[in-house]
C-alpha cells in the first residue's frame, strides 16, 4: 500500500494507513449520486503507493503522533494529489493509470475534469476541518502545482529547454507536494523550527528524487510494474531530463524533436549512447542524498529509519 518502507517493528504506520484508507473512501464517496461515487474513487480502489500521507503520518511522529488532524491532513493531501492525476491524464491524453483505465477514458473528458475538482474541493473540506496551518500549507501546495503544470505546458515540445529550467519547474509540480506532506505532519503534531524545516527540506528533495525516477520509469520501467505506458511524456512533447539532457549533447536528436519525432526506440538509442540515462540517475541519486542528510541532525528514531529507508526505495525502482 504505501511507497514508505515499514519493517515488522513499523505497524504503527499499517494502522496510521488504514485509518486515512477510511477517510479516503469515506470523503471521495460520499456522494449520493453513484456516478460521483464512482468516478471520485476509482484511483483511490486501484491503489497506488500512498506516499505523501504516509508522508505525513512518519513525520508526525517527530512530535504528537496520533492526531486526528494529522489524518485528516493526510487524506486531504492524497485527495489533492488525486485530483491533479485526474487533471493530467485528461491534459497527457493517457489511457491507463494503475494498471485501470484513466477516468477519462472510463467515463469521458467532462466526468473525468468534473470529478478531479470535486476532490479538490473534497480535500480542502478536510483540511479545513483539520484547522490551523492545514488549509494554508495546501492552497500554497495547489497554487504550486498548477502554476508548475502552466510553465510546463508552455515549455512543450521545446527540445532546447534548459534542464535547470525543467527541475525548477517540477519543484514546484512534483517536490512542492512532497514538502506540503512533511509540513503537514510537522505542523499538525507540533514540530517547530529546525526539526521542522529539516523535514520539509527533506520532502522536497525526495520529491524532486522521486519525479526524476519517474521520468526515467516512463522510458525505461516496465508498463506492468508502473501501471502505465511506456513513452508516454514523449508522445505528449513532455521533454523531461533525460530526454534534455540527450538533446543537449546530440544535435540531431534535439532537431528531430523539435521537428516531431517521438519514437520512444529511436530516442531511446540517444539516451543511453549519451549517457542521459545514467546522469540523470545520478542527480536523482544527488538530490536523494540530499533528502537523507537533511536528516542527519534529527535523533535516531524508528520513524526516521523509515524516512531513510524511503530514499532507498525510491531511488531503488529504476531497472
């Protein structure tokens, strides 16, 4: 269920989990009306790691764990981050997410939209009753996201795009959410000052580790194990960092690209013949050992061993 690594010794975070499952399925279901019902939970019964409220959850333990806020922050993270799917797979055109049809393709482009700002609208609700800094953190992590998603779409198939531009760019689409979960739960079980920014410092490097490994899953991973198909960013004139990275040291490619091509065999030959595959591991790897000794001032603790172990995971997926 979740992309944090618990041990025998870690239950604490089954039982944190399964508590948010039921605010999950509780909040997006709640519709009377069964197609609303429907559609709003369809990601949440596919799966999917849970990473940001479990997130949330292991850094609450730096403080009062247990908080009902605490869950209420993390299923309105989860909610957002549910809605934002909802919202790219209608903007990437993407047939299948988690192994299941993509909500669009399910049940149309209006449902699917429609659908995506009800959970919005679903985790503000919650966050609002989580009170304090809750509702703050995630307008700030919304506005982030969308505002990362528009500079994006404006960077579309533009082969010359800068690679610091693109990693400035999913700080604010991918890492800013990782952040807001590591604030989330600092904030709803009372972590301040250097404890707290040494988390949310963490969060965001593990965000941007995490996005990177993702790019590279979308060229190289396996479609069974990512529930998703291979190329699809390419196909969609998303250039991500390998791809950048390649178009910078090969001028045919970044020609080609600019002049169509999008054949994930034929890139794929210049990722690899230029390294681009490898250095862009190698930041993600950069920016994971960031996210790690962002927590080096921080206790020993059984939370914090699973914040660690989280790094190694992530970092971990690429084949």
């Amino acid at each position: 269920m979740t992309g944090l690594v618990a041990g025998p010794s870690e239950q604490w975070l089954v039982e944190d989990l399964l508590r948010v499952e039921d605010v999950l399925a509780t909040t997006a279901g709640g519709s009377s009306h069964p197609l609303t019902a429907e559609a709003s939970t369809h990601l949440i019964k596919a799966g999917g790691k849970r990473l940001r409220p479990a997130l949330v959850l292991t850094t609450s333990r730096a403080g009062r764990a247990g908080e009902r806020a605490t869950d209420l922050a993390a299923a309105a993270l989860e909610l957002v981050h549910l809605a934002t799917l909802y919202h790219d797979d209608v903007i990437d055109e993407t047939e299948t997410r988690r192994g299941v049809p993509t909500v669009h393709a399910k049940w149309g482009l209006q449902v699917a939209v429609l659908a995506g700002d009800y959970l919005f609208a679903c985790g503000c609700g919650l966050g609002a009753e989580a009170g304090g800094e809750v509702p703050g953190i995630l307008s700030n992590a919304i506005a982030n996201v969308c505002e990362g998603q528009i500079v994006e779409s404006e960077a579309l198939e533009n082969a010359q795009r800068a690679p610091s531009e693109y990693i400035a760019t999913i700080k604010l689409k991918t890492a800013s959410l990782f952040a807001a979960a590591c604030e989330l739960g600092s904030s709803t079980s009372g972590v301040e000052g250097a404890t707290r920014a040494a988390l949310a410092d963490y969060g965001l490097n593990l965000g941007i580790a995490f996005q990177l490994v993702d790019d590279l899953l979308d060229l190289v991973g396996d479609p069974e194990l990512t529930g998703k198909e291979l190329g699809t960013d390419l196909r969609e004139g998303v250039f991500t960092l390998p791809v950048l990275l390649a178009a910078q040291r090969d001028e045919r490619l970044a020609h080609d690209l600019d002049a169509g091509l999008r054949d994930l065999e034929v890139v794929l030959k210049s990722l690899h013949a230029t390294g681009a595959v490898s250095d862009t591991l190698a930041e993600a790897r950069g920016y994971g050992k960031a996210a790690s000794s962002a927590l080096s001032g921080l206790p020993e603790s059984e939370w914090r061993s699973v914040l660690d172990k989280t790094v190694e995971g992530v970092l971990a997926q690429v084949p």
